[in-house]
C-alpha cells in the first residue's frame, strides 16, 4: 500500500482470483466525522518477480461495499 496514514482501515480482502494469479484488496480512509470517506481496490499479479500492484477502484465510501471475482480478469465491485 503507498498511501501513509494513521487513518487507513482494511477492507475485505485479500481476494484470491479463480487462479490465485491476482488478490484484490480493499482499503477505506475516513474524511473524519460522520462526513464519509474514500474507498480503494488494489490489485497485486502475483506471476510477475515484482509483484506489481495496480488501483483498479477509487469512490466515495458508499454504505455496503463488497467485491467477488467474476472470472480471472473480472472483479465485481
């Protein structure tokens, strides 16, 4: 995660798709208050050495969040 703060909650995850190829994570980062937030999905490949991450999902936090792996390049968000 390159994001520094004291404020960053995890959110579901880690996901694994069907092939274990790609873990999808959640992050939340509250504005402070009642005021909302921000939600983020990162994507890790884990058949590359580097192990390269990738945001795939930035929004306003939204009441009920969830995500599922639809098929291997497909994540339900």
């Amino acid at each position: 995660m390159d994001r520094a703060s004291d404020t960053i909650q995890f959110g579901p995850g880690p996901i694994l798709s069907p092939t274990k190829a790609y873990e999808a994570n959640a992050y939340y980062e509250p504005y402070g208050g009642a005021t909302g937030g921000v939600v983020w999905v990162e994507i890790t490949y884990h058949n590359d050495e580097e192990k390269q991450k990738k945001t795939i999902y930035y929004s306003p936090v939204m009441e009920h969040f969830e995500m599922q792996w639809i098929t291997e390049d497909t994540l339900s968000i």
